[in-house]
C-alpha cells in the first residue's frame, strides 16, 4: 500500500475531532482536501474505514483496527523527529501537553513564562483524568503530562517539582470558618462532598479518613472541582480539595479553609513522560523549566492562601 504519514495525520484527526470541517480547521486544510485524502487513504487499503449511513462520522470495522496502526506509526514517527531534533538542538514546533483538572489553576501561567523564553515553541494542552493521559503518553499523542499521583500501570517517568496540599474548605458561614482549630473527628459529623473514585482528590481524602479513623456521611458525588467549591459555597456540604484550586475563591471571601487536625494533607505535583521516550529538545526544555521553575511559582501564586499544620 502507498499510504503516506500525511493520510494517516488526517485520517487521525478526523477520528479525534468527529468533523471533517474540524480537522480541516486543526489541519489548516479545506474540506474537500480532507475528504480527498481520507477516500485516497480508503482507496489503498481497499475498505471503507467510515459507515457512512447518517451524517455523522462513525468508524467502521476496518477503520477502528486501521486506526490502531495509524496512530502506532504516527506515534514511531514522532519519535523518529525528537530523535533527530536531539542532534540539532532545534527549540521550535509543537509540543503537546496533559494535565489533570486541578493542575489548570496554574499551568498557564507557568506555560506563559515559559513561552516568552522559547517563543519557537508552540504549546498545547490536553485536559483528563490520570488514566486518560496515561493513555495519551502510551500513544504519544502527549509529550509530558502533570499530575499529582504518577500512573502505576506503565513505566514512566515522574519528576516531582512543587508540593501539592489538600484542605478542607467549607461555606464562610460555617461553624468551623470560625473556630481557631478543629479536631479531626468533628467531621464525622458533617455531610461530604466528594470527587469520584479513582481521582486523586478523593484518594487525598481516603487518605485523611482512613488515617483518623473517620466514616463521614457522603451526600454528594461530583465529577468537577468546580462544582464541589459552588455546592460548598452554597453550604451544601464540606469538601477536602487541592489549595491550588480555591486561590480566588479564598482571597475574595467566599469559601472557608479552616485550621484542621491532620491538615493540609501534603501530596506532590509530577510532572511525567513515558519512560522509553527519547524527548525532542522542546520537550525536555519544559521538563527541566517546570523542575526549575514550578515550585516558586506555585509559591508566589499562593503566598497569601491558608496553609495550616
């Protein structure tokens, strides 16, 4: 088959973005260039790799295990250009990076700086749970990802750069916003809000619980941070979260994080790749940045927000 990396780029993007028009846009394509390269691509593996019954785009048989090798050799490819990028020590192009919900509170920023240092480096990021940047590494579709705890199932890389505390945070008004301190087992009697299992948020809390013993009531279960800190603000409920996701909520008086036994509970932030990976230069420019930089600029972010003990 003469199959060229510059059908398999499209192919592949279609798949992601569900739209021929999106990945025109992504791909600085016309729709009818798109199009013509995906029926090229059909034409050499002599299947249809899309049922196309309705307007959606939906993968047929052939094209969901056709895309399994697409993204393989794309993956092999773009190891082959970081290698090669090494010998040159060219600092330009793209680079695509992961994190984990809590860490959007911050990266930008330190992104930004680290922008205005590698100007040729264009970066983009990619949000998900743990698991889906552990699988965004293992296809390389992501060159470094930050997250607090690194992923066990594979071998990778993980860097610690900055601390990463967990507090408990109530409504303004609560009982314990105004106590000088509180004993840990006095939340055996408050109603929880919690991230799903499986996060590192609500590991944080099994953590705290198991070590004091607690079995607090459970009243409600959310999938976003930010919908835990609107539900604790209303005074639905108290929650233990990463301090470096209440920052303006905190400063501007409309969430609580009092003195609590135990607390914060103190985890790291990581930032990781997958172990066999040789990094282009772009991307061990920002490993080595954000290892450099991370923790100082976690600290003058959040230099005036509680940090109990």
């Amino acid at each position: 088959m003469n199959i060229t990396f510059r059908q398999l780029r499209v192919f592949a993007e279609v798949v992601k973005l569900g739209s021929v028009q999106r990945a025109a846009d992504a791909l600085h394509l016309t729709p009818p260039a798109v199009s013509m390269q995906i029926k090229e691509l059909e034409h050499q593996v002599g299947l249809s790799l899309f049922d196309r019954g309705n307007r959606r785009l939906v993968l047929s048989t052939a094209g969901e295990y056709f895309l399994v090798y697409a993204r393989r050799l794309l993956g092999t490819l773009k190891e082959a250009e970081d290698a090669m990028a090494r010998f040159t020590r060219i600092e330009s192009g793209t680079l695509n990076v992961g994190m984990v919900s809590s860490a959007k509170y911050f990266l930008p920023q330190l992104l930004a700086q680290f922008h205005t240092e590698h100007p040729g480096i264009e970066v983009r990021l990619r949000l998900g749970s743990r698991e889906q940047l552990a699988a965004l590494m293992q296809a390389n579709e992501i060159d470094l990802a930050i997250m607090g705890r690194p992923p066990k199932d594979f071998a990778c890389r993980a860097e610690p750069f900055a601390m990463h505390p967990h507090v408990l945070v109530t409504a303004p008004t609560h009982p314990f916003a105004q106590a000088e301190s509180v004993p840990a087992a006095a939340l055996a009697r408050e109603p929880f809000i919690v991230r799903e299992p499986g996060s590192g948020t609500r590991a944080a809390l099994d953590e705290y619980l198991d070590s004091h013993h607690l079995m607090p009531m459970v009243v409600m279960e959310m999938h976003s941070t930010e919908a835990i800190k609107q539900a604790v603000m209303a005074g639905l409920g108290v929650s233990l979260i990463s301090l470096h996701t209440i920052g303006l909520e905190w400063r501007m008086g409309l969430i609580a994080a009092p003195a609590v036994e135990g607390l914060p509970l103190m985890r790291r932030w990581h930032v990781v790749n997958t172990a066999a990976k040789l990094l282009s230069p772009a991307a061990e420019a920002l490993r080595y940045f954000i290892l450099e930089r991370g923790e100082a600029h976690l600290a003058a972010m959040y230099a005036d927000t509680p940090l109990q003990g």
